[in-house]
C-alpha cells in the first residue's frame, strides 16, 4: 500500500481568494462611506436651510412685533381722542338741558 497517492482536499479559501473577498469588501465600505458622506453633506445643507428659515422667521416676528407696538401706539391715541370726545359730548348734553327753560306746569 505505499504505492497509494495521496490527493489533497481543496480547501475553499485560498490565498487568492481571501483577497479577492478583501477587495470586494474594501470596495463596499468605499461605497458606504461614500454615501454616508453624501448623507452627511446633505443633513448639513438641509441644517443650513433651516438656520436661515429660522432666522427669516426671528426677522419676520420682530417687524410683526414692531408692528404690534405701533398699533398699540394709535390704538392708545384713538382711546384718549375717544375719552376726550365723549367728555366733550357729555359737556354739549349738560349743557343743553341747563339751557332748556323748566318745563310748566299745568294749572
């Protein structure tokens, strides 16, 4: 029996082979990290748009602010012209029934 060849099993990873599936990994996490960059550009451009929203907005509440406060402004004003002209009537009121003669009575 010393004459029996003894063949040897292939094995599945072979050198080649191990670097072959190196490759292709290297090449997907190229990709993944490519991608993950572009998501990462992208939630920064969309922070960006939402930084100027909102300072659009802050400019916005401030004029609607000023706004209100001009509006208060008049409003106080028509209140006193108010006050003063109901005064005035008033006056014109008291006047006129101290001017009116007494009424008489009838015998």
């Amino acid at each position: 029996m010393s004459d029996a060849v003894i063949i040897p099993f292939p094995t599945q990873n072979t050198p080649a082979a191990d670097q072959q599936r190196l490759r292709r990994a290297l090449a997907d996490l190229q990709v993944a990290l490519g991608e993950q960059k572009k998501a990462l550009d992208d939630w920064r451009f969309a922070m960006t748009e939402l930084g100027i929203g909102v300072s659009g907005l802050g400019l916005a509440l401030g004029s609607y602010q000023e706004s209100l406060g001009d509006v208060e402004t008049k409003l106080s004003g028509l209140r006193t012209e108010a006050v003063t002209l109901e005064a005035w009537a008033e006056g014109v009121l008291k006047d006129d029934q101290a001017n009116r003669p007494a009424p008489t009575q009838a015998p």
